[in-house]
C-alpha cells in the first residue's frame, strides 16, 4: 500500500554543537528545545513539518501540493502541471 508524493526535504544541523555543549552542560536541553521551538514553529508556518530531531540536527519536511505535479506509476517519472 501507500501513495507516492512529492515533497521538498530540509535538514538543519546546530553548528558547533559539541563545543556549545561542553560550555553549557546540564543547560544543553534548554538550548536545544529553544531551538527547536524556533525551528518547529517556523517550519509549521510555511506549511510543513519537523519530522524528527536527533541531537543536534532537525529534518524538516514540506509536502507539495498534489494539484501541481503528477506522478506516472510505471516510471516513476514526475510531469509537473503549470
């Protein structure tokens, strides 16, 4: 089962991650759960989703409008429409 569709992937990774965390230590989740409200409310804005956080890293999804493309089955081939 199942339904392909198109979609545009983000990936957003906190740079310097394991120096921020050594200097602020046990305070390390407060900085990460800002950021991720940052990230996971901008996201949502824009029509699409956080879809998993590992650590220092956020993959973000936003899914096209099925209206404006059209997938062949067989080929897999993608015809856009407009």
């Amino acid at each position: 089962g199942g339904k392909k569709k198109c979609a545009i992937f983000g990936f957003c990774d906190i740079k310097k991650f394991t120096e921020v965390t050594e200097l602020l230590q046990e305070d390390i989740m407060i900085f990460v759960n800002k950021i991720g409200e940052l990230v996971h409310s901008s996201v949502y804005r824009y029509g699409g989703s956080a879809n998993k956080n590992i650590g220092e890293a956020f993959l973000m999804i936003w899914p096209l409008p099925e209206e404006t493309y059209k997938i062949n089955t067989k080929t897999n081939e993608i015809t856009w429409k407009n």
